[in-house]
C-alpha cells in the first residue's frame, strides 16, 4: 500500500474529493497527507480530515503566501496544532526563485520547526533555489523532514538524506534529463513518494490524481533497475516510520 504524502486534496477543480479519494484506494493508495498552504485553507484542510480517516492533515503557510501578518499567524497554528494531535507542519519554506529575499522567509521557517519540533510532528519543506540557507538549518529540522517535491542535483540530495531528512518524489523528477542519474544515487530508505495533486501535472491542464502513484513508483523503479516489489517493499518501511507503525 501507498500514502501520497503531498497532495492538496483541497485545490481539485475538475474532480470531488470523494471520486479522487476512492479510486485511489481501489489502486493501493490508501493514505494521503494534505498541507496546507494558508491560514486560509486551514479550516478546509481540517474538515476533510475530518470527514476521511484516510487523510492527515498539515498546517502551515507555504512561502508564496507569506504576507506581514504572518508572523501573528503562529498562535492560531500552534492551536491547530493542538487540536488535532496527528496533525503534521507544512508546507513551509523558502523559495528563491518566487522571492528573491529570504530573509522573512526564514523566520517564518523558522516558526515552523519551533512548533514542529515543540509537538513533535513531521515537517514538510518546500525549498526552491535555497540550498545553502535550508544547510544552514539543518541543525534544528526535526527528523522527520520531507524535502517535498524534490528535483534538485544528486549531490544536494544526498546532503540532505546525510543529515537523515527525507525526499518527497513525485512525477516532476522524471521530466529532468538526468532523472536516472539523479535516482541513482539516492538512498531509497529516504524517500516517500508524492503527486502533490493537483498539481505537477504529467500533461498540461490536467489534474494529477494519485491513483497514479504506482504508475510513479513502476517509473522509477525502471529507472533504477530494481523490481517493483522491492521499491514497494522500501517505500512501505518508509512510509511507517511517518505514521508511527511498526
Ligand atoms: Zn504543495
């Protein structure tokens, strides 16, 4: 079985939750972790984890959305935090290429892993063009860190899976023509698997669904040469230590 640990089952446009929930599970993906972008979506996000146990909501303020009164923003989403105990931080981070200031950006981040790691809950990054201000806070990331939405070079992902945090591989890595190179060298143990739908779409203009997350996991497992059942096997490991199964 799969989790899709990124996908923002609040943003569909052209499919109901439901239709998109239920034919995942008919293909093995039977539970999806939801970010949040905005303290706007925090409520939305939280009602349908309310009304799907197949959903793990998390709660944060995506880089692009930081606005001056997101500092102020913090209380609420420690009291979200609060409320829903199995509630993960995200998505959070920096991204040059959007905004090429990151100081703001980092404090913000910052506020993040405070409370992340105040609750002990997983983190979910998103970092763009921000390689050596995400190293310089490796130190205080929690364990449980996905570097979500990875298409970075190896040689940052391996930095990143040294440090014992974790890569969230969806369907963008593949259009990148070092895609093989890149999965290579990865250490599988670190990686979960992700659409963030309905976003990264593999054709314009349409929705990614995660129905299509072992259509993910058979591409890479060609790419790097190994079964199927063995790449599935390590994901399954993988996705445990997440939702704290053994
Ligand atoms: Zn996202």
């Amino acid at each position: 079985m799969y989790i899709d640990s990124h996908i923002h089952l609040q943003d569909y446009k052209t499919h109901n939750v439901k239709n998109v929930v239920t034919n995942a599970i008919k293909n093995k993906v039977m539970h999806f972790i939801n970010p949040s972008a905005h303290p706007s979506d925090w409520n939305t996000v939280a009602a349908l984890a309310v009304q799907y146990p197949e959903i793990t909501p998390a709660f944060g303020v995506h880089p692009w959305y930081i606005t001056e009164t997101s500092s102020n923003q913090f209380h609420q989403l420690e009291e979200m935090l609060k409320l829903y105990p199995n509630a993960w931080v995200g998505e959070c981070g920096i991204d040059k290429l959007k905004n090429p200031n990151p100081e703001t950006q980092t404090e913000i981040l910052k506020k993040h892993i405070e409370l992340a790691n105040k609750y002990h809950r997983p983190l979910i990054i998103h970092a763009v063009k921000a390689d050596s201000e995400m190293s310089s806070l490796f130190p205080i990331l929690p364990q449980l860190t996905i570097f979500h939405s990875f298409a970075g070079s190896a040689e940052w992902g391996k930095a990143i899976q040294k440090h014992g945090f974790y890569l969230g591989i969806n369907f963008s890595i593949l259009r990148k023509k070092n895609a093989a190179e890149i999965l290579q060298t990865l250490n599988l143990r670190q990686i979960l698997l992700e659409t963030d739908g309905p976003y990264q779409n593999i054709e314009r203009d349409i929705e990614t669904l995660p129905e299509n997350l072992p259509q993910l996991a058979q591409k890479i497992a060609d790419f790097i040469h190994i079964p199927y059942a063995e790449l599935a096997t390590i994901i399954e490991k993988n996705q445990r230590e997440f939702l704290g199964e053994k």
